[in-house]
C-alpha cells in the first residue's frame, strides 16, 4: 500500500490525488521549519559560555534569555489554532519562517540582553505555529489513516532538530563562532520561508488535484471568545488541570539540563570537554524521543494510562537523583542513566491521548492546546530560577571573564529539577484513569 490510498476516499473519474512526492515536497518543507524549531530551542545550551562573555551576563540572565523563546511559545498556542483557520498553513509557515529568520538574525547580532531577548521573543512565537500549520496540511494532502506516521515523522523532526543543537553546533561554533553561526542558520530559515510560500499550497485543490479532506474552505471560523469559551469548558474537568501540569515537571526538567544547564555542569564538574558534554545531553533527547512509542503501546495494549505515566515519571525522578547527587559515578554510568531518564521521561506522551479521553470528542482540540501550554510551563519557570540560584551560591571564581559555579550551587538548583519531577508523579496519581475509553461527557 502506497503513502497515498485512494481507498481513503471513493474515487472519482474526473479527478486525481496528488502524487506522493509531492504531497511530501509540501509536508516536508513545513517539517523542516519544525526542526529549526526544534534547533533553535536547545542551542543556548552549547553556547553558555559565548553568550555569558559577549553579552556580559549571569547564569540569572542567560537562564531568562533562553526562557524567552518559551514565554512567547506559550502565549502563541490559543490564537495559532485562529490563525492557521484564518490564514491558512502556507501563509503561517511562511510568516513563521520569516520571522524566526529575522529573530535569529537578531540574537546573532545582538550586543546586548535586551536585543538578544527579543530575538529569542521572535523565534518562540514564530516556533509556535509549524505544529498546528502542519496538522492542517496533513488533513488535505495524505489520507486520515497515515496521520499516525505522520506525527511519528514529525517528532523525529523534532529529535534531529534538537541533536543537530548538540555535537553539530557545538564544532560549528568552535569553528567559526556562535554569531556566524547564527546568522547563517537565520539566512536559511528565510529561504526556507520563500520555497514555503512558491511550493506550499494550503490544499491539493489549489493545485488541480483532488484533496483528502471534504472540508477544505467549509471550515467554522472560531472567534477568540469561542476559543476562550472552549478552554473554560475544559478547565472545569478535574483531569485537565492536573494532566496539563504534570507534563511541566517532566519537560521542565529535561529542558532545564538539556537545554541550557546541563552542558556547562558536565564540562565543569565531570571534566568532559563542550563536545563530548553536548554529546551526554544529546543522549537524554534521543532516549525520550525513542522512548514515546514504546510507551504508547505499552498503555494501549494493557488498556491503562494512570499506572504506566505514574511508574514512569516515579522512574525519572529516581535516575535524576543518581544523575545529580550521587557522586564518583563513572562516564559510562552517567550515560547509563541520563538515558534512563530520558526514557522513564518518555511516558509524557501518553498524556496527550489520555487528557483527550477525559473530555467529550468535540473538546479534544481545545484540551490538546491546553496540554501543550502547560508542557512548556516547566522550562519557562525552571531555566531563569536555576540561573538565579546559581548566581546567589556563586564563590566569585572566574575563568576568561566567566562565572564558574562550584558543585554545590549546580546541586542545590538541581533540588528544583527534583522537585519537579516528583511533583509530576504525585499529581497523576490524583487524575481518574480513563482505560484507555473516550469520555462521552
């Protein structure tokens, strides 16, 4: 069976399905952007050190500039849903692109905070957009029955995303500095954007081919009152509340060492050099990544979600002790269970599918988009706090006109990551087990 099936739709003499190459060609080049995406939120995390010196800041300060891509990631989920039914996704994408490109440009060329900060504001509002933009694509060019292996693909855009933001741009910036760097990865992200807009139509009829959805141009426009008429619907089930947040204590956690604190405590504290550091953070991206299929079918084949997401977060909470307070672990070891992390982290996808079964069918949208909001809620609070922290035990050592931060200021803001974690399995503990059934209201 080919990756476009006719037999997903009765066929009709006088017209034909686009072909598969280009139906890939249009999902593909919006996949793409959701890499950059992807790319540009863990950068910070190998470039700690350029960023402190050029910019002349503290740990405080560069834990609240990586945070700004997730301050405007988060106020961009409610009204991305209208302007993707507004816009349509070739316009969303390629203004997305657009403006990424000009917020990277920005934050290479920044000389100070408060320029850096907005280019990092540009990009996490602009990030925003390619998830929902390109569900929307999906609906009209493939079949409803590949959309599974879609998202599957999508997410391994997002995994090679974040690695190509390890080791990759690690020798890239030791080669030629972060701001060439940067301003070279903003240049590809405006061409990107102008082969969106001259090869992305929103649907296969704009070409002259028949679409796989029967709604293209039929669908409702909601207003932001209808939108926020949605979310207060959802907020008034008890699972809600407590599956959007306890998604914040996996990611918050992962996203904290990952992405920006991870890197320089393995370099200072295990003496690995900004590669090889990279590297062991990379590791924990991938075993999560690799771990969300397994865990997804593992709760649909026992029929359960509640047992297999608290087992799981319990886990990661229990390999984020070893990882930051046992001492004298070996590289070998230490990569043992940062992996294991990872992948006890994984259960955080089963949140998704089990907070749409806890509401009625029509409400599944609105609860995803609430979901997605508190999942970014983690690292948004958890990078500037761990920054602030380390600040306030630093002994005043310095190397090149760097802060260096001995192990136990790194230990007791690490505490937070722990609390986090613990706080995610605690709180699904409290949520009503679906069985895997949808909620009829």
């Amino acid at each position: 069976m080919g990756l476009l099936d006719p037999k997903a739709i009765p066929e009709r003499s006088s017209d034909r399905f686009p072909a598969a190459g280009l139906s890939l060609s249009v999902w593909g080049l919006g996949a793409l952007f959701y890499l950059i995406g992807f790319y540009l939120r863990i950068a910070p995390a190998v470039m700690t050190t350029e960023l402190m010196k050029d910019l002349g800041i503290t740990a405080a300060a560069l834990g609240n500039l990586s945070a700004f891509y997730f301050y405007s990631y988060v106020v961009m989920q409610i009204p991305t849903g209208i302007l993707a039914d507004h816009w349509g996704p070739r316009r969303l994408l390629t203004t997305g692109s657009m403006v990424a490109a000009l917020g990277t440009a920005l934050f290479a060329s920044a000389p100070n905070l408060a320029s850096a900060g907005l280019g990092r504001l540009l990009i996490g509002a602009a990030s925003a957009v390619a998830f929902v933009a390109i569900l929307k694509l999906s609906n009209g060019w493939f079949p409803s029955h590949r959309y599974a292996m879609l998202s599957g693909m999508l997410l391994l855009c997002g995994l090679a995303g974040a690695i190509s933001a390890g080791v990759p741009l690690r020798i890239m910036v030791d080669v030629f500095g972060w701001r060439p760097v940067m301003l070279f990865t903003a240049a590809v992200t405006f061409f990107l954007g102008l082969a969106i807009w001259f090869v992305v139509r929103d649907d296969p009829s704009e070409r002259g081919y028949r679409s796989f959805s029967s709604q293209f141009g039929e669908a409702a426009f909601l207003s932001l009152a209808g939108v926020f008429a949605g979310v207060g619907k959802v907020l008034r089930y008890p699972n809600t509340w407590i599956l959007s947040l306890a998604p914040s204590g996996i990611v918050g956690p992962i996203m904290a060492f990952s992405g920006l604190w991870g890197v320089p405590f393995l370099s200072t504290h295990y003496g690995l050099s900004s590669v090889e550091s990279s590297a062991v953070a990379s590791i924990l991206l991938v075993a999560w990544a690799l771990g969300g299929p397994l865990a997804g079918w593992i709760s649909d084949r026992v029929g359960r979600r509640k047992p297999i997401y608290v087992l799981g977060s319990t886990a990661a909470c229990i390999c984020w002790i070893i990882v930051l307070y046992i001492p004298g672990l070996s590289v070998w070891l230490l990569v043992l269970f940062i992996a294991a992390t990872g992948f006890s982290s994984s259960v955080m996808i089963i949140g998704f599918a089990f907070i749409k079964e806890s509401v009625p069918p029509h409400l599944a949208g609105t609860v995803s988009g609430v979901c997605n909001m508190g999942v970014m809620l983690g690292p948004m609070i958890l990078q500037p706090l761990l920054g602030w922290i380390l600040d306030l035990y630093w002994n005043g050592d310095m190397a090149e006109g760097i802060r260096i931060y001995p192990l136990e200021a790194y230990r007791i803001g690490f505490m937070l990551m722990i609390v986090f974690s613990a706080s995610s399995s605690l709180l699904v503990s409290f949520s009503r087990d679906t069985r895997c059934r949808q909620s009829q209201g």
